[in-house]
C-alpha cells in the first residue's frame, strides 16, 4: 500500500478541468451544483461523530446544493423523456411493489440521491461519483424521512442526511457506512435493499416494461454530460481529496462487487479479473468463511450479483453451460438476476446478498481495509 496526495498544482488542474465537480474545499456558489439557497454544510448540532471529525471534508458544495430527487416523474423504456440514456450506460435496477424501475447513474452523477414513496416501503437509491458505489436502502427505519445531500464528504464518500422538518434529530449517514455516524441517531442502521448494477440495454432487454426516471425534471440538469471528465477511467489515481493510502493490489477506479463483514473484512470481486474468466462467469465463495455465496457475472451487462445458492431447502452449485447459467442439481437455467428461467425450477429465485454492493476499488479497500480480493490480471489484454 503506497500513500497518494495529488498536491496543490495537481487539484487546481483536476479542478480546472471539471469544474463543475464538488471539489476544492471551498463553498462555491457559482458552481453549477448548488441551487438556490444552498448553505454551508455543518454537522448536526449534536456533533458527536463515531468516525474521525478529520476526515470530513465539505465537498465544495453546500447542503442540497446537490439536488436530490423525491419522487421522480418515471417513464417506460422507449418513451421520448427516456432517450438521454445510452445504451452502455449504468442503471441501478430495482423491483419495488411488483414493478421495476431503473435509475441511470447519468441521473445520479447530478442528484446522488433519489427517494421513493410511492412503492410500498420507501427507500432511495444513492450513487456517489467520487466512490463509484451504488447502494439502495430502506427509509423506514428513519420514520420514511427522505435523505438529501449534506455537502460533506467522508473518505470522499457522500454524506447523506435524513431531511426533517424542524431539523431536530437530523445526522449524517456516510453510504459507505450503511448507518449513521454523527448526530442524535448515530449508529442506526440503514437497511440496505438488493439491486443490480448493469447497463441499460441489458436492463431493458430483461425487464422491457420497465420505469425510468424521465430526463425532463423540475430541477434537471444534462444528463447526458458526465461532469467529472476522466475521473472514472480505471488506472486514473486522481481523487478529489487526498487519500491516506491506496491498496495497490487493484487499480483505483476498477469497480469491485465487494461483500462487507464486521470489522473492516469482506470479500471484492473485481470487474477486469470477472471479465477476463469469460462472457458469463460463476464464481463460488464464502466471506470470511462465514456464508457461502455465489457470484453471477456477464460481460455484456458489464454486472456482477451475489446470491445465497440456495433454493428452498435445497443447496445448489452453478456452472457455465452454452453461455448460461445452469445448477448441477436439478440442470435449471438462471438469469443474471438469479431467477430460474427455465428446467425444473423454473420461477424460483435466489435470495441476493442485499449488503453487496459495486463501487471502486480504492473506495472499497479504504472502508473494507481488511478484505480479500479475487486474484486475477490488472487489465485485459
């Protein structure tokens, strides 16, 4: 593990070439991000932080100078509000009260957060471009409150906090953290939802009468500019604050599908060493040796998903067979989703690992500094 500082010279220049990045350490008001009324960000008034206050940064916006989303007006796949979402690009995929919503991360780049109400139990999908992870939770177990974006950065992870009406008992919640770690509620859990991370073709040749949030929104933005010029391309070790450390075992932007434990461990199953195993991949593992799991991957989808393999009192073992995925078992056919779509058990479903969760590597190694990690190339050749 090496120490990386991008330096002075070197941030004023990422800076200048994405200026309309959160970046700086200075509250700007001209930035393209803040709305009107933005304020400085702060932490709660009851400061206590169960994290290191020192590695808390403002993000160069103020709170809710990054939008966030409630309630979105939601389109079908083909519809004309529909089309700023290319075909390569990243969705994060959800089932919500029998229906299935894709949220673009071109979407996310500009909002972070988007809240729900309207699908039974309400919850938000959350995407932070400077870790590149993607995580859905459960509102209810902050009384439904919606969560905004505090203008705070923790490891330059998005700090998110649950909007109340009279402010009282609001805290921070790092995404990375899944919980809250400043404030009154510090501690409390957000319960994460499953969801898949694939690209928008593949969603939607899955799922063809899926939701979309529309790209015409009351506070919308171009969504399909990508603000931070080159900060995801894979080897690129630019962050817009300096990180202690880097883990050199994988490059910094590589996503992982990364399985958290307790204390730091976990497992990161890197998209380069997935991909270069073939078109669709299995991978059977247990984290930590405490559960065994199993890991879909399609290079097409560019997705990887965890599951219990599992399927009612049955344990099952997967393989690639004609480009699929197949159980030894009972020889059903699987969807990268872990749904049975063909065989004997057609219509089951696995059980996903709801806590796994796609982000880059440094962001993963930097929270999970204890993790394992699948050993494969550095790239494909």
């Amino acid at each position: 593990m090496t120490g990386f500082s991008p330096g002075r010279a070197g941030r004023a220049a990422f800076c200048a070439i994405a200026g309309v990045l959160s970046a700086c350490n200075v509250f700007d008001t001209s930035s393209p991000f803040v709305d009107e009324g933005g304020v400085a960000p702060s932490l709660p008034d009851d400061s206590f932080c169960s994290i290191p206050q020192e590695f808390i940064v403002s993000g160069g916006v103020g709170r809710d100078g990054i939008p966030a989303l409630v309630n979105p007006s939601l389109v079908s796949s083909d519809h004309a509000e529909a089309t700023y979402v290319r075909e390569a690009d990243r969705v994060v995929g959800i089932e919500a009260d029998g229906r299935f919503i894709a949220v673009p991360h071109n979407i996310l780049w500009w909002h972070e957060i988007v809240n729900f109400d309207d699908f039974g139990s309400p919850f938000a999908v959350t995407y932070c471009p400077l870790t590149g992870s993607s995580m859905v939770f459960d509102r209810a177990s902050i009384d439904g409150a919606d969560l905004g974006v505090s203008g705070l950065l923790f490891h330059n992870n998005l700090m998110m906090f649950n909007r109340r009406p009279d402010g009282v008992g609001e805290s921070l919640f790092p995404q990375m953290m899944q919980g809250a770690r400043c404030g009154p509620l510090d501690g409390q859990p957000l319960e994460p939802r499953p969801a898949i991370e694939m690209r928008w073709r593949t969603w939607k040749d899955l799922h063809p009468e899926t939701l979309v949030v529309s790209g015409f929104q009351p506070r919308g933005r171009d969504y399909e500019n990508y603000p931070y010029a080159d900060y995801e391309v894979v080897d690129n070790p630019q962050t817009l604050f300096p990180h202690p450390e880097f883990d050199t075992r994988r490059p910094p932007k590589e996503r992982v599908l990364g399985i958290p434990r307790e204390n730091g461990f976990g497992m990161a199953f890197p998209f380069i060493v997935l991909e270069s195993r073939g078109d669709v991949v299995v991978v059977h593992d247990d984290v930590q040796g405490t559960r065994p799991v199993v890991v879909f991957w399609s290079t097409r989808a560019q997705a990887a998903m965890a599951y219990h393999p599992r399927s009612g009192s049955r344990d099952l073992t997967f393989e690639v067979l004609d480009g699929g995925f197949f159980d030894v078992q009972t020889g059903s056919r699987w969807s990268i989703e872990g749904r049975a779509i063909a065989g004997p058990l057609e219509g089951a479903a696995l059980a996903p690992v709801a806590d796994a969760y796609v982000a880059f590597w440094f962001a993963w190694a930097t929270f999970h500094p204890n993790t394992d990690v699948l050993s494969g190339p550095l790239r494909i050749s």
